[in-house]
C-alpha cells in the first residue's frame, strides 16, 4: 500500500514489521514453564483431594476402619496367622485401589462429564502434563497412605520383615492396575454412571478380591476368580513381600504385571476427553 506522497505508511513505533511471505513461527513454551504448569497443577491436584471429604473417607478412613476394627476383632478366617499378620497387607493393598481406583476415577469423571478435562488439555498445560499431575497427586497420597497405616498396624502389634524392592514393585503395579481401571472407567462413562460403577466394583473388590476375606478362606470358584484379580494378586504380594505370608508363584506377580499393563492401555486407547 502507497501513501499519497509514494511512500509507504510509516509504521508505529515499537510494532514488528509485518512478515513477508511467511508466517512467523509460533510461540513455543521453554523447558522451565512446562515444569512450572506441571508443578502448579500437581499442587492443584493435591490440594483438591485433601479438601474433599469423601476422598479423605476413601482413600484413610475406611483403610483405618477395616485395620483397627478386624484387627480387635476375631471375626476374620485368617488360618493360624495373628490377624494382623494377614490384615495389614491386606489393608494396604484395600488403601492403593481407594486411592488410584476410587479417588483418581471418580474425580476424573466429573471432570470429563462438566468439560473441564477438554478446556485444561487445550491449555498451555496439556493432555500429558495434566496426568503426569494426577499420577503425581495418586503417588504422593499413596505415599502418606502407606505411612499411616504401617505405623497404625505397628502400634497393633505388626512386625513386618519388608523387602523393599519387592515392596515397591507390588506398589507401583498395583497403582497402575488400579488407575488403569479408574481411568478406563471415567473415560467412557458419564459422570454419575461412573460414580456408580466405581464404588460397587469398590465393594466387590472389598469383598470378594481376596483382601477383607483372605483368597484361601474363599469357596473354591470364589478363590479362583479372586486370585485373578488385581486386587487379590496386589494382596498376596504385598503380603509376601512384608515376610508375613509365604511367597506366592510366579503366577501371582504374573496376574498384577497383566493387569498393569491391560488396564492402562485399554484406558488409552479408549479414553474421551470430552463429555459426549
């Protein structure tokens, strides 16, 4: 364009010429503010879930509740263990799924049903940070989890011979299993359908997974099926791996393995972030 003199128009102070034939290249956020988003929102995280009563109530409550009261009370079959012996691992593996099942699952569903998982991923923050975030707050709740109700079992009596490579391992698969399940679940249902589900899957893992009622003291068909589930797998490892049970087969390492690697990919591959 040509001014009436034949010049071009001046261009205001402090503006950047305009490109010619190109289109500048975008803007890309450095190292350090990806850091900065995934640490703002792992905090974000965090502190939903300790503001959250009922998430509290799952992911400590009812772990405390099951360990102090079936640990007082003789009204488990337990074998010719102490109580405690074949509880606290038990509880602990109850206090993974509450955590990476319950607690991860249910918040993400609501999330996805009110649309606030689809506006956060097309945010400077995206989709990976947002669940390396979530893994983040599930690990660091764990973490105080396993803290509490080890010292807890202690004070009841406990005495675990841990084996802390073994420990971990059944720890970190069990976490994935679970918040492969959670995700898969709150990625493809509705809010409340999730809610529903989430909480009687909850119950029947509770139940009949091999972790309130010990797998061997189970029917015959119910111990089948309650040793190939990630609960009843996570339970029997667990408790090898404190030194209170004999060590299972490779079969029981095999099962959690299984389902930490199932789990997580079906909920990748089938997850949709937005509520439709």
């Amino acid at each position: 364009m040509v001014g009436r003199a034949g010049r071009a128009p001046r261009r205001p102070a402090g503006r950047p010429p305009a490109p010619r034939g190109r289109v500048p290249p975008a803007h890309r956020r450095g190292a350090g503010g990806a850091v900065r988003a995934y640490l703002a929102q792992a905090r974000v995280e965090v502190v939903l879930s300790l503001r959250q009563g009922e998430q509290l109530l799952v992911a400590i409550g009812i772990p405390l509740l099951v360990l102090v009261f079936f640990s007082t009370v003789d009204v488990l079959p337990t074998g010719s263990e102490e109580p405690i012996e074949v509880l606290a691992p038990a509880v602990l593996a109850l206090a993974l799924m509450s955590t990476a099942m319950v607690s991860l699952g249910i918040a993400t569903g609501f999330e996805r049903h009110y649309g606030v998982l689809e506006r956060l991923g097309l945010t400077p923050l995206g989709r990976a940070r947002l669940l390396a975030a979530k893994l983040t707050m599930v690990l660091l709740v764990e973490l105080a989890q396993v803290v509490v109700l080890i010292a807890v079992a202690a004070a009841l009596g406990w005495s675990p011979d841990l084996e802390p490579l073994a420990f971990l391992a059944a720890v970190l698969l069990g976490t994935a299993a679970f918040a492969g399940l959670g995700m898969l679940l709150a990625g493809t249902l509705s809010g409340p359908a999730n809610l529903a589900a989430t909480n009687g899957l909850y119950l029947v893992l509770l139940l009949f997974g091999g972790i309130a009622v010990p797998a061997d003291e189970l029917p015959a068909a119910a111990r089948d099926v309650a040793r190939l589930l990630p609960s009843g797998a996570l339970a029997e490892v667990l408790g090898a791996a404190a030194g209170n049970l004999d060590w299972p087969g490779p079969g029981a390492w095999l099962v959690l393995a299984a389902w930490a690697c199932v789990l997580p990919l079906l909920a990748g591959l089938l997850f949709r972030w937005n509520p439709r």
